[in-house]
C-alpha cells in the first residue's frame, strides 16, 4: 500500500497496524497474504455454511478475523461472522 492515508481516511488504524507489524513492506505482505487466502476460503466457507458445517466455517472465519487483526486494529470490532 503505497498511500497509507487512503487506509487512514477509511477507518484503519494504520499506525497501530505497523506497531504491530514494524514495517510499511510487512504490512503489505500480510495484506497480499490475506487476499490470497481468501481466494480458497471464502468459497470453503460459503460451501461449509451451506451444509451447515459451522465447525469448518469458524474454523476459516476465524483465521481471517486474526489476519485482519494485525492489518487493522479496530477491524476486530467491525467483522462479524
């Protein structure tokens, strides 16, 4: 992210965010990180929602609520699954 102000003008709290990380690339890295899991689990949980598979779903969902944790700080507050 090279324009960290547009993450800032909607919600994200970048500066906690690179507390957490240390850098503007390891931010960016676990941003493309995350896009890249969610490419495989949100088909999965869309799959394990529809068999009403709850455990696998939490499973998935939960993994991404944790990534978005270190990408945003208030992001926590905001997904519900």
């Amino acid at each position: 992210m090279k324009d960290i102000e547009v993450l800032k003008k909607n919600g994200i709290d970048v500066d906690r965010s690179l507390e957490l990380l240390g850098d503007l690339d390891t931010y960016d890295e676990m941003l493309e990180s995350f896009l890249e899991e969610s490419e495989v689990r949100l088909p999965r949980m869309k799959e394990a929602k529809e068999k009403a598979d709850l455990a696998n779903y939490a499973i998935d969902a939960h993994a991404m609520k944790s990534c978005l944790l270190y990408t945003s700080d208030a992001a926590d507050d905001r997904i519900s699954v």
